[in-house]
C-alpha cells in the first residue's frame, strides 16, 4: 500500500492519503486521514462495515469519499464510496452489516483516540463502471438519539444565516460533538441539530467539509 | 385524500379504518426486481472468472435489498378516524381525508346519505414514498408546501360566529411537514357556508372546531363540511306530525324551523299541511311515534275509585279540591259527602330521544287518585278495580278531636311513574291539615316510591348529550260529583256492616252509596267539550347535561307547548266537523327528530 503525503492548503492540517496501488493511477483513496493539528494529533476516518449480522468478520475498507448527515432521534444518513470493485466479495459476504465511520485521533502512527461518528444499516448498493474506473457506493440510514451536552467549537471557516438558521463549516471536527448539542463557535450559540460531512480524495488533495446546522 | 376500509366502531362518529395504499406500484416492481434477479443468477452461472462473479453477486445483493425495502412497504395503515359528520354506521371502503394534504390527522369523509363511500376518481389513493422514484419523491415534497397553499384541499378552523347560517371562523395554524412552513393563506375566513348532513348550521356552535373544505381548492371558497372530531347530530331539528298538519321545529332558537318551503318557494306558515311542503329537512324515520295508528278515541272509563271527605259534628264544610263539571270546587256542605270521580280519563306520553325510542310510562289508561294534587304525568297509582279500603278512623274526646290513625292501604294495585311502575311497600292514606274548630282535614295519599335499576336507567340514565322532546297528552277529563246525605241511619248501617268513618262522640258514620264500590257512576253524560278538553305537556329541550338527570326537570311548555297545542287544536277543530258528540278526539302526534 502506498502512502502519499500531501499538504492541505488550510493553515493547520495536513493529510496522508493511503492510495491501493491498483487504482493509485486513477483515483486517490482514503483509508486514513490525517488532519495534523498541530498543537494535538492528526484526525483520521475510517470505515468499517461489520460482519456479526452474517456471521463473519468485520472488514475495513477503503473508501474515497463519504458523506453523511446526521440527526438527533431523526434517520441518519450515511454514503460511502468505495473505489474499484476488490472489495465486491467482501461486502456481499456481509450485506447485512452495519456502515461505520470511526473518526480517531492520531500521532506518531498510533491512536490516541477513537470513536465511532456514524453509524447506519446497509441498504443500499450501487455499483458504477465507467471506461476505466468502477466504484462501488453503500448507502444506509439510522435513527438515534443522543444525549445533549455543550461543545465549545473554534476554526469556522464559513458562516451563513439563511432564514434564521445558522450554519458554521468547521475544519477542526470535534470527536465527541452529536447532533442536538448546543455549540458554541465564536459569536454564535445554537443547538447543532444537524451536522453533515463531506469529504473526498482527490488527485490534488481532499475536499472535506463538516457543516454544523441549527436545522 | 384517499381510501380506507372501515375494521370497526361507528360511534358517535369514530372509526377503527385502514388506509389502504396503492400497491399496483410496488407489485410491479416487486416482479422487475425478481425478473434481474432471475437474470442475473443466468449469467452467474455462466461466468467463471472470480472478479467477474463477484461483481455480480454484489448486484444480486443490491437487488435482493431493494426486494427487501419493497416488501417492507406497507400496504395499509389502521389508525382511528372520526367520521366528519355524525354517521354512525359506515361500512366497507370509504374516502379519507387528510389535513392538510399529507397524512397527520386523517378524517373520513361526511357519510350522511352515503357520500362517504370510496370513488377512486374522487377520492385518489395514497402511494406509500418508497413505491416511487426518488426524482419522484423529490419532486412530489419539494412541491408539497406550494400546492398545499396555493390550491388547498382542507383545514381545520374554529367557528367565531354564527349568523343566518354562515360562520366567520379562523383556522388553524398549519404548516408542512416540508420545511415547516405556514400553508395558511390567512387567519380567518368570514360568511362561510355550512353544509352538513341535511340541517346545514343547526347543528354547530361557536368554539366547534371544524373541518373546511376548499370548493375547486380555492381559498376563497371555504365551505364547512363536518366537524375535526366528536361530530354532533343535527338533532335541532323535530318535526310534530299530527291529522295531516305538520309544523318544523328548531329546537336550539325554540322557534319554528326557518326555511321551509311551499311550492311556490315561500316560507309556510305552521301548522301546515304536510302535503303543501315542498323543501323541508330529513328527519329520522327511526324517531317516529310510539303508536303505529292514528285515530279517534271514545272516552275511557277507568275503574271508579272513591274520594271521601266527611265533616262532622260541627257542620263546617268539607274542602273539595276537585273541581266539579262547572270547574266549582266549593266545599261540600254540613253531613253530605263527596263523591269525586273521573270518567273519560285518557293519558298517554310521547318521549323521543334521538335515534331511539324511550317509552316514558306505559300506554295503560290511569287513574290520578283524587287525593293526590298532582300532575298526572308526576305519577298515579292504579288502584284495585274492586275497591279501595280508605277508610279513616277519626277520633274526637273530651272536646277535641284529633287523629287516631292513619290509614294503610294495603288494597292497591300498581303505582305508576314516568319511569315505570312499581310496588311500594305501603300507601299511607294521611289526614293532614286538620282544623280542630272547623272540623275539616285533607287527606292525603303517601307511598314512597323506590325505582328498580332497569327503570331508573331507562328513564334517568339516557339522557345525556342528546335532544329531549316530551309530550304529554291528558285527554278527556271529565270530574263529577254527587253529594249524598250521611243520615244517622245510614251511618248507623255503614257503622254495622262496614269499617267506615269512626267519629267517636256521635258514632256518626257518613256512608256512601254502595255503588261507590266496584264500578263508576254516571250522572251525567259529559259534553263534549268536557270530554275533550285534552291537555298537553310539551317540551323539547336540548340537554347538554353529561351527567345522569331526570327528563322531567327539563323546561316544560313555552313555545314548543304552544306550538303543539296550536297544531292539536287546529286538527281537532278540523275533526270536529267528523265527530259526534259520543267521540272523543285525542290527539295523535308523531315526532321526528333529525
């Protein structure tokens, strides 16, 4: 597996992508990213999709992109996109499995912490072949409820207020923040009712973007 | 809106329903996926290379999870329902309704006259979201909130006010489920039209919430058509049937019904024939008249029962407090003794509660003990047909007399009340209200009466949240006296043979004439007018009490009663012409409630 180092353009993360060597040329994947912050450890995603349901192993999996929206006592929604077709086997093996992302804290190679962020059922499954690529993308939803609390948040990088509604997008994600906790980032005080992810390799580097929202 | 299928209940409106989905959708579907599926398991079996198979398994896979989701959608939903009008008696497929557009709150369609039997082309069908395409879904909750503002189906509201049959109302807050937004396109409406089973307003209040309905789903065409929940019978509405001769009554204004109609399109004037009404409300055949004919009715002649007041020595007069045929109750003189009879004694009872029949009393003839100054309709006792022992034991001594005993009747038959007949334990015969210098005491008749359960909750325990109407028919009364001389003789032979009047200080004895015992007496033929002088009890009353109460606490007489007297006296005056002065004309009414 090969490593790729590469510096993101914000001024405190860095990432390292782990690309399959077998689609390294065509696209980047992300089996662990690394946000450095400097001060602390790097942030690094992870998804596993677990086997217990049909009696065989959990598996981790390479994805290239995810993105989710995640609500309190409302259906969670979860996609993930796994680059290539290698892991077809393995997923049908556990097509009753649950879809996790796991989002940890790591600093010289090792876990300081981590945490499961997202969860949800595996529903669906699409798989797309193009001329000289193939994903395959798992989709699934579940509703939880989560016990609300405060988080103090810092590193907006976008702020808006449509109709009342506030949305911050925040480049240093906090492992323990859920939906329904009331957030405090700079000036704002709001109840975080929904909080999204987005984030994708890409040849030139990642796109992420976490987007918390009153609603 | 949509379809449904009644499971149970009806009661005062409410339902047991399943909403039934459209599952043409997802049949289809469920036979596509299981057609790829069949391909797919083709193709697996003929390709060998490992990557290749694997890939169609995965496919396989995505597939029998899309079986899954299909399969899991549901075909129906039981959820309970208020019908929007007070129909009780739904049954089979119906149409649903949605407020406001989207399942929350479903009502079933105003069944009055089976309008809210499912037409498909009327009342659509639901399609559960996973049936249907995502761009589908999107496009059907992106547009939800616009078409549910600006081309509205229903809402509920709050009537404010009510005013010649239009209500000013204000709605509800409603908003989408899309985006929370106010689909309202303003807070109130004014002059909205009621139209509601087949009594329009008479059957709303103010404070009743509402179930709107958007003519051509246009805001600016509100139209009540039924209520949000707990729907209320019309019930305002009675009509009084009597000889051909009919008025409309609306029981909540007390007045006649407004809006009846003639052929010419004109209001009629009450009472009114029947056949001269073109435009009138429904009412309930099953609110008709206890009696199933109507006819002239010859005068009754009761078991005669004997009423004796007796002075004594001192000459005083005797109070009578009935009135002879000339309406005189002037007292009887020194030594003679009443004999106060009814003859011609006809009493029936009408009582209709909504949509049942409550017989009030029995359709037996009675008779009202004389000394009893009551109401005929408060209660009666119908006594032996041979005799009533009622004699009193009078004792005077030293100057003074005073009473020995009362007397127990123990020779009675069966008192009845409004509520039923029944057996007391005893019937005390009372002397009451003595006077020691004149001589003159009253009498009086005192039972307790203890109702049974079955009686007491036929009478008292039905009446709650429901239109009362009552009407009370004393026909034909006729009172006659004879006075008769209580000679010493006489009482001294009453004194030997019988257990008379005791009085101590002269052994007088006031014996009556012996046919007193065992049969009636008729001096005189009454007239005709004596005989039918009917008397009439009216009221119709809306009872809101939810707790149990006694009918006859409710408002008697006042404009109903005239009105009922009105029209029996019209068709008697109308009768007279057919009848000979041996008849008697008792009027016969039929009631109707709607």
């Amino acid at each position: 597996m090969l490593i790729l180092f590469t510096k993101n353009k914000g001024p405190f993360v860095n990432t390292i992508l782990s690309i399959p060597e077998a689609v390294v040329s065509i696209v980047a994947s992300i089996d662990s990213v690394f946000i450095t912050i400097p001060e602390i450890a790097d942030i690094v995603y992870l998804f596993t999709l677990t086997g217990a349901s049909d009696s065989t192993t959990d598996i981790e999996i390479p994805i290239s992109s995810f993105q989710a929206r995640k609500r309190n006592g409302e259906p969670t929604y979860l996609q993930i996109t796994i680059p290539g077709v290698d892991y077809a086997e393995q997923i049908s093996a556990r097509s009753n499995g649950t879809l996790n992302i796991d989002m940890a804290y790591k600093q010289n190679n090792k876990f300081l912490q981590r945490k499961n962020i997202i969860q949800a059922d595996f529903e669906t499954i699409r798989i797309d072949e193009g001329l000289s690529s193939q994903t395959i993308t798992l989709t699934g939803y579940k509703t939880e409820s989560f016990s609300k609390k405060t988080a103090a948040l810092s590193g907006s990088i976008y702020r808006s207020v449509t109709n009342g509604i506030i949305r911050h997008r925040i480049a240093k994600p906090n492992i323990d923040l859920n939906p329904g906790d009331t957030v405090t980032i700079g000036n704002d005080t709001f109840d975080a009712n929904v909080i999204s992810y987005f984030f994708k390799a890409t040849k030139s580097g990642l796109n992420q973007n976490m987007e918390i929202a009153e609603a | 809106m949509g379809k449904g299928s009644i499971i149970s209940g009806g009661e005062d409106g409410q339902y047991q329903i399943k909403v039934l989905f459209d599952i043409a959708a997802k049949e289809l579907e469920i036979q596509r996926i299981e057609a790829m599926i069949a391909s797919l398991n083709t193709k697996l079996s003929i390709t060998f290379e490992q990557k290749a198979r694997a890939l169609i398994d995965l496919e396989i896979v995505s597939y029998q999870k899309r079986l899954s989701a299909i399969n899991a959608i549901p075909e129906d939903k039981t959820i309970s329902a208020w019908c929007a009008d007070f129909t009780e008696n739904l049954t089979g497929e119906i149409g649903t309704i949605e407020v406001p557009g989207e399942i929350g709150t479903v009502n079933i369609h105003p069944g009055f006259d089976g309008k809210s039997a499912y037409v498909a082309a009327d009342h659509g069908l639901h399609h559960a979201t996973a049936s249907l395409p995502p761009s589908g879904t999107f496009y059907n909750l992106a547009m939800l909130p616009g078409w549910q503002k600006w081309k509205p189906t229903f809402r509920y509201a709050v009537i404010d006010s009510l005013d010649a049959g239009l209500a000013n109302i204000t709605f509800e807050n409603t908003t989408s489920s899309q985006q929370g937004l106010n689909i309202n396109q303003s807070d109130t409406a004014e002059d909205v039209v009621i139209e509601y089973m087949d009594c329009n307003d008479s059957a709303f209040e103010v404070g009743d919430s509402v179930l709107v309905m958007f003519t051509g789903q246009d805001w600016a065409q509100p139209k009540i058509i039924g209520f949000k929940d707990n729907p209320q019978p019309c019930g305002g509405v009675l009509k009084i049937s009597c000889g051909g001769l009919c008025f409309y009554w609306d029981i909540k204004n007390d007045s006649y019904l407004s809006g009846v109609l003639d052929f010419n399109g004109n209001a009629v004037s009450f009472p009114a024939s029947e056949s001269d009404i073109s435009k009138a409300p429904t009412v309930s055949e099953s609110a008709n008249s206890l009696f199933t004919t109507s006819s002239y009715y010859y005068p009754s002649y009761p078991p005669i029962t004997v009423w004796c007041s007796a002075n004594t020595v001192n000459s005083n007069s005797i109070p009578n407090p009935y009135p002879d045929e000339s309406g005189s109750t002037n007292n009887t003189s020194s030594r003679y003794c009443s004999n106060v009879s009814v003859v011609g004694y006809y009493d029936e009872t009408y009582d209709i509660r909504v949509g049942k029949e409550t017989h009030v009393g029995d359709k037996s003839q009675r008779i009202t003990p004389r000394n009893i100054s009551v109401n005929p309709q408060s209660f009666s006792v119908d006594l032996k047909q041979e005799q009533v022992d009622k004699t009193i034991k009078y004792h005077e001594g030293g100057g003074d007399q005073h009473l020995l005993t009362d007397r127990v009747l123990t020779e009675y038959k069966t008192t009845y009340t409004p509520f039923g007949q029944n057996n007391p334990s005893e019937i005390v015969l009372s002397l009451q209200n003595y006077d020691e210098n004149s001589g003159v005491f009253e009498t009086k008749m005192i039972f307790e009466h203890e109702l049974d359960e079955s009686s007491y909750n036929r009478v008292y325990g039905k009446y709650t949240e429901t239109d009362l109407v009552q009407i009370w028919v004393t026909g034909a009364v006729k009172v006659e006296r004879t006075e008769m001389d209580c000679s010493r003789f006489l009482l001294n032979n009453w004194w030997a043979n019988n257990d008379g009047f005791i009085f101590e200080d002269e052994q007088t004895i006031c014996n009556f004439h012996y046919d007193w015992y065992g049969h009636i007496v008729i001096d005189n033929t009454p007239t005709y007018e004596e005989i039918t002088s009917f008397k009439i009890w009216a009221s119709a009353s809306r009872n809101l009490d939810t707790s149990i109460i006694n009918p006859f606490d409710e408002t008697t007489g006042g404009n109903f009663q005239d009105a009922v007297e009105l029209l029996a006296n019209t068709v008697k005056d109308i009768a007279e012409l057919d009848l000979d002065d041996s008849e008697v004309f008792i009027p016969y009414f039929t009631i109707e409630l709607s």
